[in-house]
C-alpha cells in the first residue's frame, strides 16, 4: 500500500481518467432506381458497420509537500509534484465520399473519426493514472537533490580569485611538464621525417603527450593568466569580501538544461496503420498514399528538463572584521590569493584526485566542507528545483481520395516538479548529523529557531 514519504505531510489529487464511448459507424450507400412506375435513381442504404469502442481520456496531478505556519508563510521545504495527460478526442468525425459514374456509383459515410491506439508499452495507461505514486514517473523522476552539493559549490561566495596555493604546490611538476614536452616535440619532429626518422609517436607516448597538455600546461598556463588578469581587481574583491563578511547574500542561476530532438519509437507496418481506430479503409474515402498505405502512423517521443538553485549564503571571517593591521592585511591578501593551508589545497594537491573527481563528488564534498569550517558558511536557505517533461506524439495520416489527407496527433505528456532543501550546512548534512561546533554557529547566527525548510 502506497504511504506518504518522510519528508512530506499532506498529498493532494486533482484530476482522473474516464472511459468514454467511442461511437462510429460507416454508412454505405447505392445509387438505384426508384420502384415501378418512377424512372428515377435515388441513393438507398445498403449497409451500416458499427465501430463503437471504448477510450480513456483526462489527466492526473498528485502533489506532495509539507504544511508551514503561516500567514504570513516565512518558511518553506520540500515540494513535488506529478502530472499526466492523454488526448484521446475524435479526429475528422465526418467524411464522405462516392465512387463510380452514372447509375453505377456508390456513396460512403464516416461518422465518429479516429482515435488513436498507442502500443502497449509506450506511455502505459498504468503509468498515466498513477503518476506520482507508481511507475516510472514517480519517486525519483525528476529529483535533482544529487545535483545539489555541485550547485551549493558553483553559486556559494568565493572566497578567493585564484587558487595560488594549488599553484605553488604543484609548481614543482614543471621541470618534468617541460622534458615531457620537448621529448614529445621530438618525436613529431621524426615522425614527420626528420633525423632519425620512424614511427616515433607511438599510441603511448601520444596519450603521454595529451595528458601532459591537458592536466599540465592548461592547468600551469590558465592559473598564470588568471593571476595576471585579477591582479588589478584585488583591491575592490577585498572591499567586497568585508563589505559582505556577515550579511545574507542572495545567489541563483540555472544548474542545467536540456532537449531532445523527437526520437521515432514505432511505425505503423501494414497497409492500413494499425495504430488507428477504426482501421478501417473504405475506397470513396480513401486512397493509397506513399509506399503504397492507405494510412501511416508515427510514435515519437522527446523530454526535456530544467534545473536551478537558488539559496541565501552568509560566511563570516573574524579577521576581516578587525582594524587593519600588517598581519592582518597579510593574511587577508593570502586568502584572496588562496594560499591557505586547508583540506581542499591537501586534496587537489594529491596525485589523481581529478580523477577521482571524475566518477565522485568528493572534490566537492570537500569543498563545501573547508568553506563551512574555514569561512563560516552557512545558508538562510538553499533549494535546488528541477522540471521535467517526458512527451509521446501520436502522428497519424489518413490519405483521402480528394487529395485533402487527414493529418493527427495526440499528445501524452508526463510532468514531474520538484524542489529539494539543504541544511544550512549543504545538502549532505542533515540537522541529525550536526556537530556542536554546527550548532553553534547556527545558534550565534539566530537561525536555529527556524522550522525545517529555512
């Protein structure tokens, strides 16, 4: 049995899906004479087919989140919401067409349309009315909490405008970086003919020479021109790290976006498209389009999402606080600078850690922890906030005998809604895992009074 999650306390539903009559019926008509003695010819019903079926059409929202004291509401938390919805409504109710000359003729009638008959597994009816709480779309969709500590990384204040301390520690690399180079120099030079000419640049010592390049001298050469550049502003960054040092700072931006291009998932195979109802093809009404069908059918599908952050940050660094002085002004340069001894410089400075970095975020678990024990981070509030939407397009073609062809389509379309908060310490620490030096901080800072949600 389904249960409201932990982390919410009320649920709401709006919307459903009905079963509705799909009523048609095809209609055929003779063109005969009059009984004796009238020398007339008159259209005379010669046969009905009824089509009648059933469909589902609606939509669905279910909503999770939490109630907050209020008003006026000052607080907020967690927040998601599902939502679906299939057209299914009757296209080209009416047609009608005749075939033959003279006496010899006959007239059809189409009454109801097409609906559209999707393949049992694309876009389920069982996921459609229970978005939210079963299926695919549920849980987990569209939840971007493990996009979190990256987000709380890109949008926190920056302490420093260059990491000089990363710099310095792996300035020692450099004698090899440059015989690395020249030794690659070298073998391009004989692998295009020169002395001692060869296959030189052999698989290895390419892959040599590209690592060199792209964890060596991009790394060396962009930190010196980032220095060169920032030297001018670090007067005005300095006056704005103790204009700010203890007040709230407001920051969002997106985190990602993205969206597909329609992706084909099924085509109709047979002559007359079995993904239409009725399939049906009576001759005064149609005729044989492209590749020889009387009607086509396309199922296509793309998603798209969107994701943001938005948080209030405050840090607090006593020394920049203080009166100035030549030991404080010191050191107040050399962490601007980023010369400081912290866990973060120890972890960058290790052999591999950009790897690791690569399968894990433990680069930025680190980091959000050296800002918090060093810089006093915290956050009023943090939310990272994600929508998206999974689309099924249902194209069909009816091609009719008047050269006017029936162009459909039915759309159904998942939505899912949601907005994850951190702590005020990030969005891996909950309020169970605080240390005493966290609550502190928090208690000097006045916010521990806050409700969850901050």
């Amino acid at each position: 049995m389904y249960s409201i999650p932990g982390s919410y306390n009320r649920e709401r539903i709006k919307g459903t899906y009905d079963t509705q009559l799909y009523q048609g019926r095809l209609e055929w008509y003779g063109y005969v004479k009059r009984p004796f003695p009238s020398e007339i010819y008159d259209w005379k019903l010669v046969n009905i087919t009824s089509l009648n079926t059933n469909f589902v059409s609606g939509s669905r929202t279910y909503t999770l989140d939490a109630k907050h004291p209020g008003p006026p509401y000052l607080s907020g938390g967690d927040f998601a919401s599902y939502s679906s919805v299939a057209q299914s409504t009757p296209r080209h109710t009416f047609l009608k067409g005749e075939m033959g000359e003279g006496w010899n003729r006959n007239e059809t009638k189409f009454y109801g349309g097409w609906i559209p008959i999707w393949p049992i597994d694309i876009a389920q009816q069982y996921h459609l009315s229970n978005v939210g709480t079963a299926g695919t779309f549920s849980g987990g969709y569209a939840d971007a909490e493990h996009l979190g500590p990256a987000a709380w990384r890109k949008f926190k204040p920056k302490q420093s405008i260059v990491d000089l301390g990363q710099f310095f520690g792996e300035i020692h690399q450099t004698p090899g970086m440059l015989k690395t180079s020249a030794k690659g120099f070298a073998d391009l030079w004989r692998s295009f003919g020169g002395r001692q000419s060869g296959a030189s640049m052999l698989p290895k010592k390419a892959a040599n020479h590209w690592l060199n390049t792209q964890f060596g001298w991009k790394p060396f050469l962009n930190d010196i021109k980032d220095t060169c550049e920032k030297y001018s502003s670090t007067s005005k960054k300095l006056t704005q790290l103790k204009r700010d040092n203890g007040h709230w700072i407001r920051r969002e931006g997106q985190v990602d976006s993205s969206l597909t291009d329609w992706q084909l998932l099924r085509e109709s195979y047979y002559d007359v498209s079995e993904y239409l109802h009725p399939m049906i093809a009576p001759w005064a009404i149609v005729r044989f389009g492209p590749g020889h069908k009387v009607s086509t059918t396309k199922i296509l599908s793309r998603s798209s999402q969107r994701t943001w952050f938005s948080a209030a940050f405050r840090y607090y660094i006593p020394r920049l606080s203080e009166p100035d002085s030549a030991l404080n002004t010191v050191q107040n340069y050399l962490h601007l600078y980023g010369i400081n001894i912290n866990p973060m410089l120890i972890w960058n400075l290790t052999p591999w850690s950009w790897l690791i970095d690569w399968n894990s975020n433990v680069g930025t678990m680190i980091s959000n922890m050296t800002s918090m024990q060093s810089e006093g981070l915290t956050a009023k509030y943090a939310y990272i906030m994600r929508t998206k939407i999974d689309e099924y397009s249902h194209r069909s073609t009816v091609y009719r005998t008047s050269g006017l062809d029936c162009t459909m389509e039915w759309i159904r379309q998942f939505c899912g809604k949601t907005r994850r908060h951190a702590s005020p310490f990030g969005f891996s620490t909950a309020e169970k895992d605080f240390s005493l030096m966290q609550w502190s901080i928090l208690a000097a800072l006045g916010i521990s009074r806050l409700k969850s949600g901050y």
